[in-house]
C-alpha cells in the first residue's frame, strides 16, 4: 500500500509544469534532487512525442524547486 501511495505521488516535469522542461532544466531540477538526497524514480515511456526514460519526482520537491506553493487550484 505504501509503495502505490509513493508512486502516485510522483511526477514528470512534463506532468508538473504542463510542457516539456528540456534538457538544460531536466539536468539542473536532477542534480538538485540527487544534491538533497531526493528519491528519484525512473520511468519507461512511449508516445507520438517522445519515447525514452523520464524521471519522476515527488510533488512537494517540485513544489520547493519552482516556489509554486498550489494544490489543487488553491494558493497555500
């Protein structure tokens, strides 16, 4: 249950910012994670747009990168 729990609390950069980040921003949100000891999955995927291994990081990490503080459509 925990692991299921973990899972769906991961994103892409793709799924957290709505575009594609790139390689430059995918490197440097990367290497932050790894600097802050972040867990960081790794995903297979495939699409008329990309196709290759993506990483996935947990949303409150991403939220502390970006300074964006919104769940759900609400400011915290």
């Amino acid at each position: 249950m925990e692991n299921q729990k973990l899972s769906s609390d991961m994103m892409s950069l793709y799924d957290y910012l709505g575009y594609a980040a790139g390689g430059e921003l995918g490197k440097e949100v990367y290497n932050t994670a790894v600097k802050l000891h972040e867990t960081v999955k790794l995903k297979e995927v495939s699409n008329p747009k990309y196709q290759g291994k993506i990483m996935m990081y947990r949303r409150e990490f991403l939220d502390d990168y970006f300074g964006n503080k919104v769940y759900e459509g609400e400011s915290k």
